[in-house]
C-alpha cells in the first residue's frame, strides 16, 4: 500500500510567509511522491465544500474568508500511510499543543495561522482531492529513488 495518497495544502499564510518552499522540502525529503500541486486563488464555493465538517463552527465563515484571501498551494503527496504520516508532519491542529519537528511546531503559532492543511482520514483525502483536482491533474510517474525508499 505505498500508493495511499493525501491531500496537503499550505494556506495563505504559508504562501504569504514565504514557506512553500520548506514545506514542499519537508514531504519531498521524507520520500512521498507527488502527484498533482496547484498554485491558486480558491474560490469560496469550493472553500466552503472543503470544511463543510465545520460549518456549525463559530469560526467557518472567518476560516472560508482567510483561505481564500490570498493563493494556497494545493498538493496531492502518496506513499505508504501518507494520510497519518501526513498528519504527524503537520502536527497538532493548533501550533501550542505541535511538537518541535512538526511543521506547526517549527513555523507558526495561532490556530488560526497554521498555515497547512492536511486530510484527516484516507475516506476525506479522496473526498478532498477530488473536490480540488480533475483526475487527469493527477500526474502518474515513478519515483527513481522509490525501491531505496521502501524494502
Ligand atoms: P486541522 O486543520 O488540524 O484538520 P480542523 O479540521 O479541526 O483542524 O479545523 C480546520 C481549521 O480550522 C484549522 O486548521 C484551523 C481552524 N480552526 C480549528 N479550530 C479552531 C478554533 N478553535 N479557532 C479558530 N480556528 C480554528
Ligand atoms: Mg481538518
């Protein structure tokens, strides 16, 4: 099962903050593959589909206005429990309660800063990667390095 694949997302203070780059090096470094990256202005439907979870929240509406106040970095990375391991990366959902080495452990500090999004569960990635890519967006090719990754 090294083809699990997971929806990641730098959010637009990622993108504002110049964090992109350390971001994409983190899951690239680790040995994920990716499969699809686009650089966009999301469009609020489309925002508002994405955390349609949290639409009771008090905070939604503020959330779907933020995510879609500047581009965000919308990526599709696969390998072996990308999902979880994607999750672990990312850290805690806010910054205070992330490890140092996670991503909102290093790089950020409020919740509602966090600057990366990443799928929950392998059945919301699906849901989520095919609410932000066509699937002829997803790019199909072979990792040189992937029998040095995997046993
Ligand atoms: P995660 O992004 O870790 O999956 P989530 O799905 O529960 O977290 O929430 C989505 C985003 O909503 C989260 O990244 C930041 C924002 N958020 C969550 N809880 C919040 C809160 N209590 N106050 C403000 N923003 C919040
Ligand atoms: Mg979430």
């Amino acid at each position: 099962m090294t083809d699990e694949r997971t929806f990641i997302a730098v959010k637009p203070d990622g993108v504002l903050r110049g964090l992109m780059g350390e971001i994409i090096k983190r899951f690239e470094q680790k040995g994920f593959k990716l499969v699809a990256m686009k650089f966009m202005l999301a469009p609020d439907s489309l925002l508002k589909e994405h955390y349609i979870d949290l639409k009771d929240k008090p905070f939604y509406a503020g959330l779907c206005k933020y995510m879609g106040s500047a581009p965000v970095c919308a990526m599709v990375w696969e390998g072996l429990s990308a999902v979880k391991t994607g999750r672990v990366m990312l850290g805690e959902t806010n910054p205070a309660d992330s490890k140092p080495g996670t991503i909102r452990g290093d790089l950020c500090i409020q919740v509602g800063r966090n600057i990366i999004h990443g799928s929950d569960s392998v059945e919301s990635a699906n849901k989520e990667i095919s609410l932000w890519f066509k699937p002829e967006e997803l790019v199909s090719w072979k990792l040189a390095a992937l029998e040095h990754i995997y046993e």
